[in-house]
C-alpha cells in the first residue's frame, strides 16, 4: 500500500501553538491538536516575516513568521532553500511539517511562496473561518494578553508555596500556556 502525503491544514499560528504537541510512534508523523480536534502534521500558514537567521556556516537558517494570532519560527537544516530568498516584512504563504524540539514547536518549511497582494491575508482568514465553522467550532477572537495580570496571579502562586514550586505545576495552576508563563518568569 502506498504512503500518501498528510494534507497541509490551512491553520491559525495561533492554533498551532496553543496545541496539544503528540509524538507519535513508529511510522506514524507526530502531531498538534488544535481546540477544534483538528490533528495537524503539515500546516499551511500565511504570515509576514518579522525576523530572519542565518548561520555563519550557512547550515542553519530560520524565520520567524506572525499571523496577528501568534508567532512561529521555521526552521531548514543543511540548506537555506526555501528560506534563502524571503527578508523581513515578505508576507509569505508557507506550507510546512509540524516539529517540536525542547518544548517548542515550529515549522521545517517545504514550499514558501512570497505574496505580494495583501487581500491575499484576507482571503485566509475567510478560509479559516470557513473550516472552522464546518468543523463546528468557532474560532477564538484574538484577545489581548493581560500580562500584569498573569503576573501578579503567578506572584501570587509562587508565595502560596513556601518550599517552592517546579514550573509544570506552575503553568498547571495559573492556567495559562507555557509560552505564556515562560515570558512573565523570564520577566521576574
């Protein structure tokens, strides 16, 4: 029987993120669980590079790309294609595999194609909103983090525990995600 091709998810950064990361076993592809069920492997996101970098040795290159959701960072190894002829402000349509790696996830890139009308983001999240209502779920407004807030609910927590807290109990508790409480300790 033939292997096929996983299909890339037209998906929010955001989305992608906030999963629940699933290593899978074997010859199965790990994968993300979006609030919606969605099990994505291969995402298909369109964003604007806010950063880029190459390594010195030219084996590592990486960008850094955001949806208005979330940021994400796409990684290449050995090579610098598809990454080589995009720069910072390029709105980018990117197919690519779902990785983690030290608790964070991002994308190995196989195709970037740069877009130059910007209606073309407009478009997307239409597509999106489309999918996520035949999915039966509706999608999450884009909230403003409120991170005095999570500050001071961390704080709070830290000095309930007199002999200490370890940092899953920590995100556990505050009932944020750990991208978020790793910013507001890094700020401690």
């Amino acid at each position: 029987m033939p292997v096929e091709r996983m299909t890339a998810k037209k998906v929010t950064i955001a989305d992608i993120i906030n999963g629940r990361w699933i290593k899978a076993e074997g010859l199965e592809p790990s994968y993300v669980i979006c609030r919606s069920g969605q099990k994505i492997s291969r995402a298909r996101i369109l964003g604007t590079v806010v950063a880029k970098f190459v390594s010195d040795d030219e084996n590592f290159a990486s960008i850094t790309i955001d949806d208005g959701t979330e940021t994400i960072r796409a990684k290449t190894f050995k090579t610098l294609k598809p990454i080589d002829k995009v720069n910072i402000g390029d709105i980018v349509d990117m197919i690519g595999k779902v990785r983690e790696y030290n608790g964070e996830i991002y994308i190995m890139p196989e195709i970037i194609r740069v877009i130059d009308d910007p209606n073309y983001e407009l478009l997307r999240k239409l597509e999106i909103i489309t999918i996520t209502k035949s999915l039966g779920t509706q999608p999450e407004p884009v909230k403003e983090r409120d991170v005095s807030e999570l500050k001071k609910k961390i704080m709070e927590i830290i000095e309930e525990e007199k002999d200490g807290i370890n940092y899953t109990q920590l995100v556990e508790r505050s009932g944020a995600t750990e991208q978020e409480v790793e910013e507001v300790v890094n700020e401690l």
